[in-house]
C-alpha cells in the first residue's frame, strides 16, 4: 500500500504542476533579464504542485497506518506530521507571495526564523555534544547554532535554484540517501513528488519551482538532518549530503564578501551560473551537480565518517577545478 502512495505522489505531483503552469501561467511569469539563466518567459511557481502531492500523500499515510500498519515502513511518520506543516505551510506561503508581488527580505528571514524556533522546539537541535556538555548555555547555543543554520539551508537552497533541473534533481537524490541512512521512509515522498515536478522542470524547463519550492525543500532536509535520532558522528556525517549545493553557495558568498560586494544583490557568479555562461547546457550543469550528489552519498553510506570527510575534500577539489575550468576557458565572470 505504501507502494501506491508514492506512485500516488508522483502522479499529483505531475498533474498538478501541469495545472498550475496552464492556470496561472501568466500571472507568476518570470521574465528574462540580465541577471538571468534562461532566455524565455517561464512560468514560476511549480513548486507548489510538488508540495501539494507531499502533502496529500503525507496526510493520508498518517491516516492509513493506524489502520493498515503491516502494510506500511517502521518509522514512517514524523513524531508529529502536524508540526512538520506547521513549518512548512508558512514557507510556502510566503513563498508563493514572493513569486507574484515581492516580500521583503526582512519579512522573509523572519518567517525562516519563525519555522526553524518551531522545529528545534519540535524535534530537538542538531546534534552538538561538545557544546550541549556546557549546561545550559551550551544548550542554547547549539539551539541558536541549529535554528540559525536551518535559516542559512533555506536560505542556500533558494539561492541554487537559477537552472532547470538542478535544486529538484540534487535534492531528489539527496532526500533518498537520507531516507535510507537515517530511516526516514516518509521521504519517498517528497522523492516520488519531486520525479514529477522534474517531468516539467528538466531543460528545457516548462516551470521554475519558485521561491515556495526550494524554501520549502531547504527546510524538508534541515529537518530530516537533525531529526535523525542517531548519534553525532552519524548526524554529522549525513550533513555532508548537503555539500554539493551548498557548497557552491558559501563559497560565492565567501568570495563576494572579501570582494566586498553587496551579498544582498542579486547576481550571476555561483560557480553553476559560470558553467552555464561559459557554454554547458542547463541538463550538462544539473547532472553534473547530480552525479557529485550520488558520489557523495554512496561514499557516506559505505564509509560512514571518512567517507563525509572524503566528500568534503572532493567538494573543494571540485570547485577548485571547477574555477581552474573556467580560467583556461577564458570566461570571466562580470
């Protein structure tokens, strides 16, 4: 039966991001400008037909394992799916309010801040031993330390989707390996809704997720990393996953503050946008960040912590080619 909610996730999913983009197509238009990756009107907003397909998928295993519990995975649900839209829902609304008028950036961070005090509260703080041994006011660090970095993961995610495909396929992986290194078999999912939002958003995309989409996918993997229930080192190890996007993200950010640049303004220079301006298709970018995802959780997955470390490493060798690339190639970035 479980089997059958997933196919039922996939399916909504397609369905519904085909309606949005029919439906509303005009309404939440993105349009090309300088600052841009692709050079026709595309409809945004896509997201919100994957979020509907998890939600309703979701909602119903909630329901069907109290009746049909052998035919469901141990652990299937959160310890309160209440909460976990509880923190979700506000993301995505702002999201969607975002996508078609503009909400302010302090507004947004507000709200971010908001959901991850609910999730800490929730599910507890990422795992910080060295931290939590100092009484209390190591506790509230490592809860300041979480609810700050779940903002920052909301907040990296957002920044990586500027290319067709990338965020929804690299998340895709990223949230299987989790589902099965931290026993989380909800996340099929999110995976199955994910697989039909991509039907519409591989290149050429037809849709962009939006700002709801990738928020809300930031949060779903902030969760599910310190909602483990496994011991630090494990915890710790699984984080890695994250590396491929957010990597790319702390390294512009890191390179555009010491060229004292102003973080807040939108721009092209992400190492994924330079490989796209250089002349690699949207598809050869977005399975390149794909594949990197796969490497690295088949290298936590069979080597626990080295293989995080190892993965780390590769990460920044990856970068490092990555720009070395783009030097020889000649392209600059403005």
């Amino acid at each position: 039966m479980y089997l059958i909610l997933v196919l039922a996730s996939f399916l909504l999913s397609l369905l519904s991001v085909g309606l949005i983009k029919q439906r509303f197509n005009q309404q939440l238009l993105d349009i090309p400008n300088e600052r841009s990756s692709h050079t026709q009107p595309t409809p945004r907003g896509g997201g919100l037909g994957f979020i509907i397909a998890f939600a309703l998928t979701s909602g119903s295993a909630a329901i069907l394992v109290r009746y049909f519990s052998d035919s469901f995975p141990n652990q299937l649900i959160y310890p309160n799916l209440g909460w976990l839209w509880l923190i979700l829902i506000p993301l995505a609304i702002v999201g969607i309010i975002d996508d078609q008028r503009g909400v302010p950036a302090g507004v947004r961070y507000l709200v971010q801040l908001g959901v991850s005090g609910i999730a800490v509260a929730c599910f507890g703080p990422f795992p910080q031993p060295w931290l939590t041994n100092f009484g209390i006011v190591g506790q509230l660090t490592a809860i300041a330390l979480t609810v700050v970095g779940m903002t920052a993961l909301i907040n990296f995610y957002n920044f990586m989707d500027g290319l067709d495909g990338l965020v929804a396929g690299v998340s895709a992986v990223q949230l299987s390996f989790l589902a099965i290194y931290v026993n989380q078999p909800i996340l099929w999912l999110i995976v199955a809704a994910l697989l039909g939002f991509l039907w519409w958003n591989w290149s050429p995309a037809k849709i962009f997720m939006g700002d709801a989409g990738s928020t809300v996918l930031g949060a779903i993997v902030a969760i599910s990393l310190f909602n483990t229930h496994s011991d630090a080192v494990g915890s710790w190890s699984a984080l890695a996953i994250t590396l491929p996007l957010i990597a790319d993200a702390i390294y512009t950010l890191a390179r555009r503050l010491i060229r004292r640049e102003n973080i807040f303004k939108a721009h092209r220079t992400h190492l994924y946008q330079k490989l796209q301006q250089s002349g690699w298709s949207h598809a050869q970018v977005a399975s390149t960040y794909i594949g990197i995802t796969v490497l690295v959780a088949g290298s936590i997955y069979y080597l626990g912590p080295a293989g995080a470390w190892l993965s780390l490493v590769g990460i920044a060798g990856a970068i490092i080619v990555g720009e070395t690339y783009l030097r020889t190639h000649s392209f600059a970035s403005k």
